[in-house]
C-alpha cells in the first residue's frame, strides 16, 4: 500500500483546505510546534483503520462548521481508494477509482468494511494488530507477549506457569518501586517544563539586554557626528524648498549670465573700435586740411584773376566743407561711442542686479552654504539629506530602546535577567536522573496484567512454528531488530529480549538492563529499534506504510542521521513517513513537505 495524498480542512490547524502529496519511500513531514503534525498522524490511523474520530470531531475549526478529510491509497494489486470522512457529518465512504469511467465510484460507507479492503495488505494479522505495527509515536507502548501489544507473529494461545506467591510478592515490591520511580519521573518532566520556561525568560532578558547595549553603543558612535549634523538640522522649515529652487535657479542664472557677458563683450569690442577712429586720421578731415592749405597758399603767392579766382575760392571752400564734414562724423562716432558706453554700463548694472537678486531669493541657503563651507549647492544637498537621514536614525534609536525596555529602566532589566538566571541555576542543581516515562508505563503495565492473570496462566502469543514454546515478537524478529538497534545506537546497545515478562537491552561488554531504566535517549532508541524492525521483518505478505510519530526529538544529530539513513533504505520500494520538528537533511529518497503554523 502506498498513501498518494492526504487532504484535510477544518480541522485544528488546518482552517483552510491542505493537500499533502505523498510518494514511495521515505516522506519527512516536517513543521514547529502548532504546525499541525499530530493531527495528521492520528487522522491518518482514523482513516486508515476506522478508529473513533471523535478526538478529532472535537477540533473543528471550519468556518461553517465543517471539517473533512480525505487519504487516496495505492494498493499492490494497482487498485486505487479513496477514503472520505466528514467529521461534522459523521459520515465515512470508500472509493474506488474507476480507469474506464476515469473517476472514483463509492464502494461502501462503513468503516468496518476496512478489513475486506486492505486484507491483501495486512498478511493475515487483525487490523488493531496492524495499527499497533505500523503507527508509533512517544506514547506507543510495547509490552512482550501482552495483549495489548502488536502480535508480530500472529500464533495460537500457550499456558503460562502460574506465579508462585513469592514471585507475586516480588512483582508487587517491584510495582511499588516503579510507580514511585514513575511520580518522580512525571515530576521531573514537570519541572523540566519550567526549567525550559525559565531557561526560554532568562535567553529572552539576556537577548534584550545585549541588542540593548548593541544599540547603545551604536548610538553613542553615531552621537559623535552631533556637531557635524546640527547646522543642517537647525535651519527655517523651508529651506528644503528654496535649495531646491536655488539649485534649479543656478542653471538659468548662469545662462543668462553667459549672454550679458557676451553682450557686453561685443559693446567692449565696439567700444574699442570707435575709440581707435580719430579725427585727425580719417581721409576726408586730412583732404579738407589739404585743400583748404593750397588754396591759402596759392591766394598768398599768387594774384588770382579771372578764372584763377574762381578756382581759389572753390578750392578755398571745398576745404572748409570738408573739415566741417570731419567734424560732423567725429561728433557721431562720440555720440555712437557714448551710447555704446550707456549701454554696457546698464549691462553690467543689469549684471549686479541679478546677483542680488539670486542672494535676496535664496538668504538662507547660501548663508548655510557660507558657514558649512560648501563649494555648491549639491554638496550643501548632501549634507542636508545625510543630517535629515542621520535624525532618522536618532529617533528610530529611541523607539528601539523604548521596545526594549518595555516601560522599565536598563538596571530593572539587568536585575530581572540576573533574578532569572539564577533560577535557571537553582533548577538546574535539581535535575536528577533522566529517565524514560513510557517506558516505565510499559513496565507498569507489564506487571499489572501478570498481577491480575488468574493463577492457572494467562493465553500467550506464540509462534504457529513452535506453539508451545511461548515465542515472544521480540525472539521472532530478533535479527531485524536488532541489526537496527546495533546500527542505532552506533553499537553500544546490542540485542533487545524478553526475560519473566520484562524488555532487558544487552549492551556492548555483556551488561543487561530493563527498558525502563535507560536513559531518555537510549530508551527512544530501543523503542524506536523494535517498530522500525518488526515492520522491517514483514515484507513478502505485509504491505502497510510506517507512521512515526516524533521518532528524532529525543536523538543527538548523528543518531537522527543515522535513523534517517536507515529508513531510507528500508523505505525503497515501501513507504515510510516520518512527522518531524525539523527537515531533514536533504538526500536522496527523501521527500520533505513543510508545515506552515497555524
């Protein structure tokens, strides 16, 4: 059998509708806690083998009420179903997928026909016993021979040897001892709930403590830019606006600065022209000069009669026109000259003005420009936005400081770290021995129903080979066992037995010890030895998938890498999945589906 999908909705964590897709081998769901992994794990066992699903009737949390779930399986026949239950209805209906129709069909509505559908499957053993095989978490219990554990082997019932009264008494002294090993035990996992809480305060303190300092102390070293930052900051609330202006305004300003210069540039030019034309140079006031000089000079030397007269006179004056003409232009040149000269002047004037125009507009950005000593007004841009981004920082320092210290002062909240720590402390003298709970519920358990067999021998389990050699599931899948176990515990454990109704671990050296006496982790590993190596054992008529519940929380890394790898290659061609706090690492052979928190 192997489960394709899962689908669940209204359900705890699950409000909205999830679909896991599911694949041969080993699957890692993993998720933190509240993610939703243990419901999965029990909806699962519902699905599958028709238990009561009333614990999860109880967590509907569906918007409208409602609250369904749905696993389509594969089987090895190719043979496809798909279970639907509605929890609010308490309704369950099989169905079967339909290749001609290309749809699924219903095929019963009673979770009692389970047994008829997955016979193929469960190699002849009773669907409980299969429950108890393929689905293991931290509270699964595991007593040899018991009634209530998984019949392995599936057999025939044998006689047990009554107890005699000193065995009985001995059982009763050991039913006492474990009960108060187990108060103890139940109060230290109570007592490392608030060790795990105070431990949890005291990391949260000392974590508000040092991001605390951590800002201080980056407050400090961005207080040393205090000077540098404050006459950037200490300025009218519009200067933003007029820099802007101003540094939009220094473009237009220089070009019209530009063509003043050239205007006044070409009237210079101008200018130096007409300055350069004297009256003495031009050719009109040198030829009435001239003129006027011979017609003097040949009246003087000569008598002028008849026409000679006339020509003295129009010589005489053709000069003096032409001197007079001289001086006409000499007096337009200066008149052009002096206009030319107004005019540059109102240029330059015109200039100056603008000048003063931009400085009026624009007081307070060039005052700062003056003071902080910026070459332009981009730089004086720069320093403004890094003071402005700086102030930021100072406020954002501030409204971190007053998250951290919630109301309180930094010494109130070093006292409270210190008061936490050592309780922390104070917890941590009382740990005592770590010892596995289940297992001592197991032994409870055990010893109870030897207590109460009537004394003519209760009904075994044995194996159909040997019936009346009482084989315990531990002795009939020995060597899957423990080949896991010895790979597990990277060979420090060696062999898992049953001895006078008790589960003994032989460890490396020959040392034997009960179930219930190992550590935490080792007694994890042990329990988890037996589920994954008795369904390891039943593969040739046996084909349910294998459900493990939190196998990895108790494990170091490397025994979790070890199971991991294990898994994934008892999982080739099966199908394992594996409910997890974390991902695996990744490999390949395994699929891993993440958990979102509710």
């Amino acid at each position: 059998m192997i489960i394709l999908e899962l689908a669940c909705f209204g359900l705890r964590s699950f409000r909205q509708m999830t679909k896991l897709a599911l694949r041969p081998g080993l699957n890692v769901i993993h998720g933190r806690t509240g993610a939703g992994k243990s419901t999965l794990f029990e909806c699962l066992q519902i699905m599958l083998f028709g238990l009561d699903p009333r614990p999860l009737r109880d967590g509907i949390t569906g918007a409208d009420g409602s609250a369904q779930a749905a696993v389509t399986v594969r089987l090895r026949s190719g043979e496809i179903h798909r279970l639907v239950q509605d929890f609010a209805k308490e309704t369950f209906h099989i169905l079967t997928w339909d290749p001609n129709g290309k749809s699924f069909t219903p095929a019963a509505r009673e979770a009692s026909a389970l047994d008829q559908f997955w016979r193929s499957e469960c190699d002849g053993l009773p669907l409980e016993t299969v429950r108890t095989l393929v689905s293991w978490s931290p509270r699964s219990t595991f007593t040899p021979g018991g009634d209530a554990a998984p019949d392995f082997t599936g057999g025939i019932p044998a006689a047990a040897p009554p107890l005699t009264p000193e065995e009985r008494s001995a059982k009763v002294q050991r039913l006492a001892e474990i009960n108060t090993r187990l108060a103890e035990a139940e109060r230290s996992e109570r007592a490392d709930d608030e060790r795990a809480e105070a431990a949890a305060k005291e990391a949260e303190l000392r974590s508000r403590l040092a991001s605390l300092d951590a800002l201080r102390a980056r407050r400090e070293a961005s207080a040393e830019r205090t000077n540098e930052m404050t006459p950037f900051l200490q300025v009218p609330k519009n200067l933003d606006a007029q820099l802007e202006g101003y540094v939009k305004a220094i473009p237009a300003l220089h070009e019209e600065r530009t063509a003043l210069e050239e205007e006044t540039g070409a009237l210079a030019l101008e200018i130096e022209g007409l300055a350069e034309q004297s009256l003495l140079k031009t050719p009109i006031f040198l030829a009435g000069v001239g003129l006027t000089t011979v017609s003097f000079l040949a009246g003087a030397i000569i008598t002028l009669t008849g026409w000679m007269q006339h020509l003295y006179l129009i010589g005489l004056v053709g000069g003096l026109g032409l001197l007079i003409a001289s001086l006409l232009l000499d007096f337009r040149r200066l008149s052009q000259k002096k206009s030319l000269e107004a005019r540059r002047d109102e240029l330059a004037t015109k200039a100056s003005h603008l000048e003063d125009r931009l400085k009026k507009s624009y007081a307070a950005p060039i005052a700062l420009m003056t003071r902080a000593k910026c070459p332009d007004p981009e730089t004086l841009q720069a320093k403004r936005r890094a003071a402005l981004d700086w102030a930021a920082e100072q406020a954002d320092f501030d409204r971190e400081e007053k998250a951290m210290l919630r109301g309180a002062t930094r010494d109130a909240l070093e006292a409270d770290w210190r008061a936490a720590k050592a309780r922390v402390e104070a917890l941590l003298r009382e740990v005592g021995e770590r010892v596995d709970v289940e297992s001592l519920r197991d032994a409870i358990g055990l010893l109870t129903r030897e207590l109460e067999a009537p004394t003519a021998g209760a009904a075994r389990p044995t194996a159909p080979s040997a019936p009346s050699a009482g084989v315990d599931p531990l002795q009939a899948h020995a060597a899957e066992i423990n080949a896991c176990l010895l790979r597990l515990s990277e060979e420090r454990l060696e062999a898992l037995f049953a001895r006078d109704g008790a589960v003994l671990v032989r460890r490396r050296g020959g040392s034997e010890a009960p179930l219930d006496a190992l550590s935490a982790g080792e007694a994890r590993v042990a329990r988890v030895a037996i589920a994954v190596g008795a369904w390891a054992a039943r593969h040739a008529g046996f084909d349910f998938p294998l459900l493990l519940d939190d196998p990895l929380s108790a494990l170091d890394p490397k025994t979790r890498t070890v199971l991991l790898d294990t898994l994934t290659r008892l999982g080739a061609g099966r199908q394992i999945i594996v409910f997890a706090n974390e991902p695996a690492p990744n490999a390949p052979g395994i699929t891993q589906t993440a958990l979102a928190p509710a």
